[in-house]
C-alpha cells in the first residue's frame, strides 16, 4: 500500500449554470418537493418541534437509533453529527431543488419531462388527487404519515404510470441527496479525496483555439478522429507516429489531473454523458459512458482484461477470423504493454479479498484482475472521478499522449454534427466533418471572455468515428447513412448490484475498486453466456441509489452502513441484445433495452453465489439492488465464519432457495452497465452489420467506426482492452491504405 497522501485539495471545476428556464410551475415544484421530502425526510422524536416535513417516530425508537449512530461515527462530535443527518431532509438543503432543476431540464427527455409535469398537475386537482392518492386533499397538504403511505403505495399500484414515477422519483431523489448532502460525508466518514496516493502532474494538452466568426473555420488533416476515447487514442497514436497528420476532436473539455477527483456534483456533469443519468426507455436500467477527455478509459476502474479466447471463437466463426489470430494478439499484449498491464502490484482492499477468499472457500474459479497502473501499486477508489495521482494509465496518460508527441493536433468542445462526403462512381467517400465548436469560456472561464461558438469543418481524406457505442450510431444517422443495423445490436453487460454489511469497518472507498473476478458462472448456458462476480466503486452516490427505498427512516440507516459494507456487481455477458436511437424532439440518445429472461436467470446464479461468498466471509447482512430479493439477514445463532456448516446453514439455503424462484422483474430491480458495445457491429455483410473486417462502414470508403461498438456481440469482460486491441489493428490497416493512396498519388504524379 503507498504511503498515507499528502494534504491536497482539487482544484475547483466550474459547471455549467443551471438552466433557468422554468419546467414546472410554482405550485408543481411544492408538490414534487413535498415527495423529495417523503423520500430523504427529517427524522425526529415527539417532542422535537412540530413539521410537515418530519418524519415522527417513537422517543425511545429516535434515541435508539441516534445512539447507534453516534456510536458508528468516529468524531469528537458525533452525536452532533448524527443528529444533523436525521434532522437533514431533502428541501433544507438549498442545492437540492436547483439539481433537480438541472437534471429534470437536461438529462429527462421531452417525453419523460411532460409525463411527470402531468402527474404532478393531477396531483393538484380534486379528480386526479383522488384517483392517485385517494383524497381530493392536495399531497402536499397531507399530514407526514399520510404523504409516505401514499408515496409507498406507488409502487405495487395497479395504473402502472404511479409506478413508473415511484420508480422515477425515488431514484432522482436518492441521488440527489447523496450527491448534495452536507451531513452524509460526515456521518459515514468518506473523505473528498483518497487516503492513499500521491498527487501527480499529468500531461498538459494543448488545443486548438479559433477566432469568432460567422464564416466556418477550416482545418486540413491526413485523417480526423472524432472522439478521444480508448478507441479514438489509440487510433490517433498510431497514425501520428506512422508521420500522418491527424487530428482529434472531442465534445467534452480536457481537465488537468488537479481537479481529479472530482466531487461527484462536478464529475457527474464534466465527465458523464447525460450527466451520469441515462436509463432505458423503460427505466430499468441506468447506463454510465464517459464524455470527456479519454472517454470512458478515464472515468473506469482499471481493470484490464483481455478477450477471452472462447470470445474470439464465437466472433471468428461469424466471418471475422482475425480474432483467432496472432495478429489479434499482438494487438491485445501491445496496448496493454503501453499501459504497463499488471496484476502483480496489486494490494486486494476488503471487498476484493472477500471475493478471493470466498472463491477459495467455496471453490468457485477466481483470479485477480490486471489494471493498466503501469506496473506499479495503485490504492485508490476514487478514480471513477479521475485519477489525481497520474497512476493510471487511460487514454489521457498513455495514447493520447504518445499523439500529442508524435504531432496530432486536437480540438475540445468540439460536437460533430453530419460527416461530409464527396459523391463518386464508386459510392460515397468521407471527405471530413461538420461541427460546432464551444470555447472553453463557455463555462470554463479560462480566460474569462465571452464563449466563442464556431463552427468548423476538418476536411480529411479518412474519417474515423470513435464517438462511443451510443453516439457513432447516431453520427451516422445524421450523415444520411441508411443501413437498418445501425443502432441496433446492444450489448450493456447488465449488473445486479449487491452490498455485503459486516460488523467491522471496511471503508470499502479505500483501495482499487476492482482488483478480483470470480469466472465460475460465466458459461451458464455452455455457449458463453454467462456472469462474471466483480466488485466496484464504493463512491457513495455512484454506489448506494440502485439499493430499495423502503422509508426514509430505513433508507438513511441503510446508508449510513456504508463503512461496514463490501459491494459487488454481476457482470453478465448477455445474449439478447437492444438498440439505441435518436430521440424524436431533440435527437439525444435513448436506449431501448431490457434484460431479457434468459440473461436474468443467470444473474439469479451471481447473486446466489455472491450472497454465499459474503456469507461465508462473516456477512450479517446481504442486500441487492432487486425490490424481489428479500434481505438475508445472518441468524444469531451463525455468527462464527469458520463454523464447520458453511453454506449449509439452513437459513441461508432457505433465503437461496426463495431467491432462486425471482424473476428479476425489471419493474422490481435496478440494474446498472458501464459497458456499451455493438451499434454499429463488425461483420462479414452489411444484412447483418454496420462496418466490414477492417472497421469500413459499408457502402463507403473512408468512413472508420473504432470503438466498443463495433464488437459482433458482448465481450464478457472490461471492454478496455478488447477495444484498444480492435483500434490498434484497424488503425494499421488505415495507416497502410494511405500509405498505397500516397504511392498511387506519387505515381499519377510522375506520370
């Protein structure tokens, strides 16, 4: 473990404001407050003094629970602590409302954004009061007890639109709170930045600024890339260091490793795509994809898997036989030699050492997993937020680079709009691409002058797409491009989440969040759908909302148990697919995908593995992000780890045996992906894929996707490495095709 860190504070990142364009009427946000407040509520005692707001339990009930409180925190002041995070609810915080503010009017589609305005208008008619929440009164109006029984009845109601906002509201709320509380970080005692590490300078970039104009700026290159993520990196590195001119344009803006880690208020809207909050049309399941600089490689957690080789069967047989090849594997050892791929300077934190030992125990396969730390220790949480101490090496710090080095030139704020095509005989060539560019005055305030909104045209003779599963397929649409699987063909790796409470503290922030994987499950089905048990990041409001809101009085006791918890995620490979589309009003992403049956009987299997290596571990409680799922709860009488039963308690086996019956029912459980893969899929035709073997659109010259979503089906694992591989390869075969365009040129030339 590295030495204790030195003081340091983040540099402050300044946000957009937010939106001040009114979505709800006075009264509406009285209503949707009221249900905030239903949610996170005050906690208090009968002879507290008297609120709406308030949350009233029995005396001996509140000093119970403040006493345990105070107990778990370690402070001078903890009672006093204890009592302001009861005390706290939902519209004492003055940053509260403007968050929801800012996440209803920019991350909430048109659609979704009117279903909930009606709601909240019946809300406040005597007819639509009475039809949702059986009273003409006003649920604002209604005395605490009433406004909770009401919001808890939402959720099994027979009109399913009372379900769907129960869902809805219980969420945004949850993670507002847990984004914006003052008393949370102090009750559960998370620091702003790690324990451990050092703070590191990390490359300095320099960008393309231009002057304002009404007239487009122009910019010649050998080949643009659009997008700076693993894909995009590696493609530029290549390509500039084989001497062409190669430029990088990225929509989000490039921080420096002193604003890392960011505060999740910050991250959430610098580093995310919808600001952390897209979800499935049908709201089952949230979808985390980077939109900064370095994409996705750097708000992950390290780990650096290559594919699997009966993976790269499955793809080979499709008509891809590259995958089977030396080739291929080259490409793989190559990228993960840039970054330094190692297991062998890991230090496992708890939750991943739970996951080795019950393996172990239970003899399930387990293995630790390589992180791309370039060969050295890196005991850190908080990189989901950005790495403060240089230590891990994504995009930013390795490829991105190693362009910049070799000569590439890039452009932030940069928001491609149609890729541009010159008409031949022989079909469509891609010529460059249209945008619009921000200057980072915009909100940045670098140099404190008006923004500076331009846009720019970057002609190229190649153009490669590296925008992300979900936004290439989009890119392409907008260019006019017709070819019905793009867009289609999503893959997530859905994730039950899962939370282990021990008696001890674990501190689970501390340390890398994901150093083990448990294999056993991952070929369920004997064709390679399967599960994968890792764990995750334990950044409280990346973690704690997908777990079951009961009552607000459960719900803070549930996460004040953080320090004691070890969490875990099912990383499934799945077989059933989805798609992504351009939004009808506005054209921003959205996901129609569900996890099919198939794939959630194998999460069933996860979690009743991953229950049974907490258990044995010495777990008192076990908890899952499925309302289905009941808690297991350790007997009194199980409370040595080492009892010669093991697994065979009979309170457990009944808990396995009652878990194993659930369905998942999508409408009863939050699931979670941070992998997106397969919009605009690789094959060997265009009737069943978006790009050929060498990552060309079909029916184009020119045109590169180089990104996750050009894998033929779900990785099933860390979708990094298998990524960067793909661009290493395509990227060399681009780089030779403008090598023989060069040669052809040459000879037309001297002719």
């Amino acid at each position: 473990m590295t030495e204790q860190a030195v003081a340091y504070t983040p540099l402050e990142v300044p946000i957009p404001p937010v939106p001040t364009k009114e979505i709800f009427s006075e009264l509406q946000w009285t209503t949707l407050m009221s249900i905030a407040d239903t949610v996170i509520p005050s906690i208090r005692g009968p002879t507290a003094p008297k609120s709406s707001t308030a949350k009233v339990i029995p005396q001996s009930k509140f000093d119970a629970t403040l006493s345990a409180l105070s107990a778990s925190i370690s402070h001078p002041d903890a009672a006093s602590i204890a009592a302001q995070y009861l005390e706290e609810n939902a519209s004492s915080n003055p940053r509260f409302r403007p968050a929801l503010q800012r996440l209803i009017s920019e991350y909430v589609h048109e659609e979704g954004r009117n279903g909930l305005s009606f709601i909240l208008n019946a809300l406040n008619s005597k007819a639509g009061s009475l039809i949702l929440t059986g009273s003409v009164t006003p649920i604002q109006d209604q005395p605490f007890y009433i406004r909770e029984k009401i919001f808890c009845s939402w959720e099994t109601s027979r009109l399913k639109p009372l379900r769907v906002i129960y869902r809805a509201l219980s969420a945004i709320c949850k993670r507002t709170w847990l984004t914006y509380s003052p008393t949370l970080c102090p009750t559960i005692g998370f620091p702003r930045v790690p324990v451990h590490g050092q703070p590191a300078d990390g490359f300095e970039y320099g960008f393309l600024q231009f002057p304002s104009s009404d007239e487009p700026e122009t910019v010649e290159a050998d080949v643009v890339i659009i997008g700076s993520g693993c894909g995009g990196s590696v493609t530029a590195k290549n390509l500039a260091e084989a001497g062409y001119k190669v430029v990088v344009v990225e929509k989000a803006y490039q921080y420096s490793t002193k604003h890392f880690p960011m505060n999740f208020s910050e991250g959430s809207v610098a580093m995310f795509e919808g600001g952390g909050a897209i979800a499935s049309d049908d709201g089952s399941i949230g979808i985390f994809a980077g939109a900064t600089w370095g994409g996705g490689g750097t708000i992950n957690w390290s780990a650096a898997l290559q594919t699997q080789g009966y993976v790269r069967q499955e793809w080979a047989k499709s008509g891809l036989p590259f995958f089977t090849s030396l080739e291929f594997q080259n490409s793989l050892d190559r990228v993960c030699d840039r970054m330094g791929v190692s297991a062998d300077h890991t230090t496992h934190n708890k939750q991943n050492r739970v996951l080795l030992d019950g393996a172990r125990k239970l003899g399930y396969a387990a293995n630790p997993v390589p992180q791309n730390t370039g060969g050295t220790e890196h005991y850190c949480g908080h990189c989901t937020m950005g790495c403060h101490s240089a230590g891990k090496q994504g995009p930013a710090e390795s490829f991105l680079a190693d362009a910049a080095r070799a000569g590439a030139t890039f452009v932030e704020g940069f928001r491609a709009e149609k890729i541009l095509f010159t008409p031949t005989k022989g079909g469509r060539v891609a010529s460059g691409v249209e945008g619009t560019w921000t200057s980072r005055d915009a909100y940045l305030g670098v140099s404190g002058e008006s923004a500076v909104k331009r846009k720019v045209i970057i002609k190229a003779k190649r153009v490669v797409v590296s925008s992300g599963t979900l936004q290439s397929p989009l890119l392409l649409l907008r260019s006019g491009l017709k070819n019905p699987q793009i867009g289609r063909n999503l893959h997530l790796h859905p994730v039950v989440i899962s939370g282990a409470v021990f008696d001890e503290q674990i501190r689970p922030w501390e340390g890398a969040a994901l150093t083990a994987v448990v294999n056993e499950f991952e070929n369920l089905d004997g064709h390679g759908h399967g599960v994968k048990i890792e764990c995750l990041t334990m950044m409280p409001p990346a973690y704690l909302p997908a777990f079951a809101w009961r009552d607000g009085l459960d719900w803070k006791q549930f996460v004040a148990k953080l320090p004691h918890m070890t969490g875990f995620i099912t990383l499934t490979k799945d077989r059933d697919s989805g798609r992504v589309y351009p939004d009808p009003v506005d054209g921003r992403c959205r996901v129609d995908y569900t996890v099919s049956a198939f794939d959630r009987k194998h999460i069933v299997e996860a979690l009743v593995a991953t229950a049974k290596m907490a258990y044995i571990s010495g777990a008192k409680e076990f908890h899952t992000s499925s309302r289905e799922i009941p808690p297991f709860i350790r007997p009194e009488g199980a409370t040595d780890p080492e009892s010669p039963e093991g697994t065979n308690n009979a309170v457990l086996q009944a808990w396995i045996d009652e878990v194993r019956t659930k369905t998942l029912d999508p409408e009863k459980t939050v699931f979670a992906a941070a992998h997106q893969m397969g919009t605009c899929r690789m094959g060997s035709t265009p009737r069943t894929s978006v790009v050929d073997p060498d990552c060309q659109v079909w029916g184009t010259r020119g045109l590169y996707v180089v990104d996750a979503s050009v894998f033929p089906s779900a990785s099933g694992v860390n979708p990094m490495v298998t990524n960067m591989a793909i661009a290493d390869w395509a990227s060399r075969k681009i780089a030779k095709s403008l090598d023989q365009g060069a040669k052809k040129g040459g000879v037309m030339a001297r002719l």
